[in-house]
C-alpha cells in the first residue's frame, strides 16, 4: 500500500496560472490521484478562483477538493467567519460542496464551541463531507473531539500538519493522538520550504525572492544554521540521486507516515515540469540503507531548531 498524493495548490494566482494549471491537473488526474488541497487565503482568493476555472473547462467530478477557514481574515475563528468563508470559497470553485473543510489555525482566544456548532450545521447542510484540523496542538484535537462527541456534532476525521525530514515533533505526540481519535495525517511543506531541494547552500546567503522573503514564516521555521548542516548530511549521501527525489522516497517509505492509516504527502509545485518531477520521485521505492541512516543522523542536528508541529492564531 502506497502513501496517499495530494497536490497543494498554493502557487496557482502567484507562479501558475490558468492554462498550466489545467495541464497539472490534468497529469495529476492521469497518475492516479484525485486530491487538491486549498484555503480560503491562498493569494487572496485568486487560487481558488483558478481552479474554478479550470474545472469550467475540464470538469470538476474527478476531483476532491479541500479548502479552510482562517482567523486571520475576520480576527477570531467563530461561525460567522467559518460559514462565510466557506460559502465564498465554493462560489469561487464552483462547487456545491468541499470534500474536507478544515479549521486552518487554531484561535485560542475565542471559544472553540462556535465554529464547531457552525461545522456541524454546515455538514449537515451538505456543505462539506469532512471536517479537519490543521495546525492544531494535539491536546486541542482532544479538546475538539471531546466537544464534539459530547454535543453530537460532526467529528473531525483528517489532520493536516508540518511535517518533513527536518521537522518530525508531530511524531511524538500528535500522531498518538490522531491514532486514538481515528484521524487521518496529510503532511504539509515536505521539503522544508524549499530547504532539502538543496538550492539554498548558506546560513549567510538570505534569499530576496521566494517564499523565505515573502513569507516571514518561513525563515523563522526553517532558516536556522543547524538546518544547513542536516541539509549538508542528506546532500553528501545522495551521491546518484536528487535530494527532493530522496526526500520524497523517505516520506513514502521510511517516515512515521502510516499508509494503512490512509496518511498522505501533499506536493505542490511552481509549475508542470516540477510536478511531473515530484511525482517521479515516489516510482523507485525505498533508500538505500546509507540515505535512511543519512535522514535519522540530520534529524539529530535539526530536532533542536525543529518548529512546532502547531502554529497558534494570536489575534
């Protein structure tokens, strides 16, 4: 049994645009796969208006689409703001329905009851087929699941988290917890933001372009100098292949990513090429034995600096 694909949509309205983004759905389709991942936020809006459009000309039924809720739009993540967006985000798609709806961020200062109360009538509306989390510590997903069972509303079913070779704390206590709660794990930014593609050689050398300079998350995550020596381990190892094609390889085959638990990598890409490289990586099966052991010595570098697996809204 394979981990599952999903394509993470986040270039399309800021590198990929109308017409490339059909041929990547389009190939995405032909190898088999079917799941797209969005959010309401994704360059403010302008993703999930292309992808609307792409299914005006291709069709939209062989596809399962995500989307989330984000507090950061409305200040809180309530119902107001969960119905609201969701409701724009299907009209942008054109869709009747989302196939997951995910809760993007966690807002602590905001009771959790009103969100939940708004999914559960939202599913049970027809609006969406599953609810998720994202983001979100494990003692919240207990919170959640614990609310939810109590009141009869909609549970969610799906996580979806950071998780790559550099950044495994999810390993430790989420994935007890999302196994205890029956919940799928859909691993996000499984390149480290661009770091195990090999591109970036120095700590000193800070990119002006690119996700690092415009997202100040990024560097915060993953630009720290014990991050280049992990980097540096997995770099001398892959003597015949790439480090992507590596990392892809690791995730599938020699993570804690549970294929039986229906666990999936979502990939994303700045365009066709790069997708249809990505997925090539996945055909050649597990590591060698030198690769493994060269991913579990850089994890003992980067587990220090390691970021959290969770990301709390602070208003």
């Amino acid at each position: 049994m394979r981990v599952n694909l999903v394509l993470g949509t986040m270039t399309l309205g800021q590198q990929v645009f109308l017409e490339e983004a059909i041929s990547m759905l389009e190939l995405f389709s032909s190898r088999g796969y079917d799941e797209l991942d969005s959010a309401y936020v994704y360059n403010e809006g302008e993703t999930e208006r292309i992808l609307g459009a792409a299914f005006d000309r291709i069709g939209r039924e062989q596809f399962k689409v995500a989307t989330k809720v984000n507090p950061r739009i409305t200040g809180r993540l309530d119902g107001e703001a969960a119905k609201s967006q969701l409701t724009e985000s299907l009209e942008r798609m054109g869709l009747t329905k989302a196939d997951i709806f995910y809760l993007h961020f966690p807002d602590p200062l905001t009771p959790v009851e009103s969100v939940l109360r708004s999914c559960d009538e939202m599913y049970r509306a027809g609006k969406f087929v599953e609810l998720g989390l994202s983001n979100f510590p494990a003692w919240m997903v207990a919170d959640v699941h614990h609310k939810c069972r109590a009141n009869g509303w909609v549970v969610p079913t799906v996580y979806e988290g950071v998780y790559n070779p550099l950044s495994r704390r999810a390993e430790v206590e989420l994935f007890t917890a999302l196994k205890a709660f029956d919940m799928r794990f859909y691993a996000y930014n499984p390149l480290a933001g661009g770091m195990l593609t090999g591109k970036h050689r120095s700590f000193n050398e800070v990119p002006t372009d690119g996700r690092f300079a415009l997202r100040k998350t990024y560097p915060a995550r993953y630009w720290k100098e014990s991050f280049f020596k992990a980097v540096e381990i997995i770099r001398r190892a892959c003597t015949d292949i790439s480090m992507v094609e590596a990392t892809f390889r690791w995730l599938a085959f020699h993570s804690s990513l549970d294929p039986e638990r229906r666990a999936a990598i979502i990939i994303g890409a700045s365009g066709l090429k790069q997708l249809e490289q990505n997925l090539n990586s996945f055909a050649n099966g597990p590591l060698p034995d030198a690769i493994v052991a060269a991913f579990e010595e850089a994890w003992e570098v980067s587990s220090a600096d390691a970021p959290e697996y969770f990301t709390l809204y602070k208003g």
